[in-house]
C-alpha cells in the first residue's frame, strides 16, 4: 500500500473543502447539542424527577447505531446536510447533558447561598454563578463530544454527505488507498486541533482555577 | 408517513423475510456472531492491559490518550483502509471492530482499578498478600463493577458498528441498510436499522440485568 503523492498536491482544493465542511458538521452538532442541553441540564438539575429520565432517555438514544440514525432521520429531512447535524446532535446529547448535570451539581451549596444572601436574583446566580464554576466539567463533557463529532461525520458518507468520509467511498470503489489514508489522517488531525482549541478556550475563560496552583 | 410504517412492520413480521439463507435469522446470527468475536477478542487484549496499568500505576498517560484516540479513530475510513490492504477477508471488519472496543475496555479497567480505596489495598498489603494476590482478590472484585460497564459500552458500539460489515460485502444486519440504500428500498433500509438498534438496546439490557444478579450483595 503506497501513498500516491501526486493525488495529494492534485487534489488540494477538493480536500480543504471536504475538511471545511467536514468541521462546519462537526460544530454545528455541538452547538445545537449544548443549545438543547444547557436548558434540559438546568431542568435534570433542579427537578430530580426528571433527571433520571432525561438521562436514561439520552442513553438510550445514544445506543442507537449512527448509521441507522442517519437513515431513520431520511423520511423526515431526507439526503441534506440536515440529516447530517440532527444526528451527530442526537449522540452529542448523551454527553454533555450527563456532564453539565454533574458540573451543576459540582457547584458548592455554600455558594448559591452566599449569591442568594447577597440578593442576586436566582436566574443571575445560574448565569454568573453556577455555569461559570461548573465551567470546567462541562467543557470537559464539550470536548468529548467534539471529539466524537468529528469522528462520526464520516458515517453520514452513506447518506451524501459526511465531509472527509467521502474520501473512504471514493478509495474504496476506486480500489485505491490514498483518499482512504489522507481522509483517516485529516480526521485525526482535526480532532487533535479541535481538542486543543477548546483546552485554549477553556483555559482563558475559567483564569480563577489556575490562581491557586 | 403511515404507509413506510405498516409496510415496516410488515417487512419485519414476513416469515418469508425471516427465512432463507438471507434472511433476518441468518443475518442477525452472523451479526451477534461478528460482534460478540471481535468484543471477546478487545476483551481479551483490553483487559490484562487495563489491569496492569491500574496495578503497577504506569502508562496511566496511555490509557487515557488512549480513549481520545480511540472516539477520534474514523472506524468507516479504518474498515476501508484494512479493506484496501488486506483484500477479501475478514480482516477488515474484526480490525476495526476490535479497534472501536479496545479504548473503551481499557480506560474503563484502568478507572475502576484508581477507583479502588488506597487504604484496602495497604490493609491487604499489611496482611501479607503479594501483589498478583492483591490484583486477583482484592482489586479485581472491587473493580468489577466498572469493568462490566466498560464491557457494556464496548459491547454497545461493536454491535452499532458491525453493520459496516455489509459495507465491505460481508453479512449482518447491515446488509439491509447496505442493500436498501443501493436499491432506493427505504422500508428494508429502515428494517435493517431498526433491528440493529433492538438488538444493541437488548444486549445492553441482559447485560446490566446480569450486572445486577451478579453484584446484588454488593447493593447497599
């Protein structure tokens, strides 16, 4: 198995693009995924009733495979990048939801309570309060679930879409390893330089855990 | 709407559909066979590994870095990849398969062996026992219970993924998607899906059933 060089530097236009829009699925996940659970979180936290529920419903969803995610979603938005984004949002659910419940539950009582006794209104306590010390778990819950993103893209291949995916179908008809390779090794990368942007994001936006070290 | 679902549940109920050499009996068996192979062999390579680095304390940057890769890994680009180099065998479905769960049942093992109270181990230490002594009796039963789990999840994904076997023109109950989605048959695509799914939700529920039975005089 040889790597055809030539292919590469022929082909460059066409795999920035594939990787643009491989990242744009990725991400589109995780923001929706963080935009549904961030509320639900709140909800699972405050009302324990529904926290067992919300997160076993999660975990069930998140048993289901991929690709039949991808195919069960085809009636309802057919072969778009929709289908896409609503299912790789499906598997980011199970993640960060689990993981801003754990981050609020981390967040000391003692705390809330100095927030209530200095008067801050319950909805400010949650906004300057609660998500910015419970930061830290759910970032590391983010970072999963970019991660994983960024890998599954590719299972949208079967259904058009699927970003560097579409270089796996391209090799494997064509019988010729190169796309195969670069496809595996740009999602690698990817996800290697997606997790460390977001150690970066992290690291900027929580500078009071470091002031004890 | 209504007419993709009676005609799904007409095609998952046929007895023709289930008969025959390519038919669901078939399928799912070559499906259960491919899934519980290839988590039997992760089990077998990603659990002395996880046991040795939650033992002696070394490689713990392994095992984690280990997970990360392993979600990063795109197993579709993996399956075609060992495809391409391997030819016509079942290489490529068992390699990636494996791939997939290894990470999984590692990081599990090595979480549950940290989990385990220093303290215990120093009173069985104290005791006298020796370190495979300490492995085997006092941290391994104590693990367990996260073992099981990382198992289950291994378990879980292996069995969503085989489907990809159909991909490289072997059977299972990806054959149904595969087949479907070249024939524009979206009630056989849709038929495959669901039964993956069922059989994934149903393993993973005998599993922790037996999870409980196993570890019911641990509940407090």
């Amino acid at each position: 198995m040889t790597i055809d060089w030539s292919w590469i530097s022929d082909h460059t236009d066409d795999l920035t693009t594939l990787t643009v829009s491989h990242l744009q699925a990725a991400l589109s996940a995780v923001l929706f995924g963080l935009l549904i659970s961030l509320p639900l979180a709140v909800v699972a936290h405050r009302v324990r009733p529904l926290r067992g529920f919300l997160l076993g419903l999660s975990n069930v969803l998140f048993t289901i495979p991929s690709i039949a995610v991808f195919v069960l979603l085809l009636p309802v938005s057919g072969l778009t990048r929709t289908t896409t984004v609503i299912g790789l949002t499906i598997y980011t659910l199970v993640v960060l939801l689990r993981n801003t419940v754990e981050g609020l539950d981390s967040v000391p009582t003692k705390t809330k309570e100095a927030a209530k006794a200095m008067g801050t209104r319950p909805l400010r306590t949650l906004l300057t309060v609660e998500f910015p010390l419970a930061l830290p778990v759910i970032m590391a819950g983010v970072r999963i679930a970019t991660v994983m993103s960024i890998s599954l893209v590719s299972v949208a291949t079967y259904i058009g879409d699927g970003g560097l995916g579409q270089l796996f179908t391209d090799g494997f008809q064509r019988n010729f390893p190169t796309p195969v390779i670069v496809g595996v090794v740009l999602t690698l990368l990817l996800a290697v330089v997606a997790d460390a942007a977001l150690v970066a994001v992290q690291y900027a936006l929580t500078p009071w855990t470091r002031r004890r070290a | 709407m209504y007419e993709l679902f009676k005609n799904l549940g007409d095609w998952l109920t046929s007895g023709e559909q289930w008969a025959g050499p390519d038919g669901i009996a078939t399928r799912l068996a070559e499906h259960l066979q491919y899934s519980l192979l290839a988590t039997l062999i992760a089990a077998a390579i990603g659990l002395p590994l996880g046991l040795l680095i939650g033992h002696t304390g070394k490689g713990a940057f392994v095992a984690i870095n280990l997970s990360s890769f392993g979600r990063a890994l795109p197993t579709v680009g993996l399956v075609v990849l060992v495809f391409l180099a391997s030819g016509l065998s079942m290489w490529p479905v068992y390699v990636a398969l494996v791939a997939l769960a290894v990470p999984a049942i590692v990081t599990n093992t090595y979480a549950g062996m940290t989990a385990v109270d220093p303290d215990v181990k120093d009173a069985a230490r104290g005791q006298g026992m020796r370190g495979h002594q300490v492995l085997f009796q006092v941290e391994l039963p104590l693990a367990l219970p996260l073992i099981m789990t990382g198992l289950r999840l291994a378990l879980i994904q292996v069995v969503a993924t085989a489907t990809i076997a159909a991909y490289v023109s072997f059977g299972g109950l990806g054959r149904y998607v595969f087949d479907g989605l070249a024939q524009r048959d979206l009630v056989q695509v849709m038929g495959g899906a669901v039964l993956v799914a069922v059989v994934a939700i149903a393993l993973d529920l005998a599993l922790s059933a037996l999870q409980r039975v196993l570890f019911r005089h641990r509940t407090a």
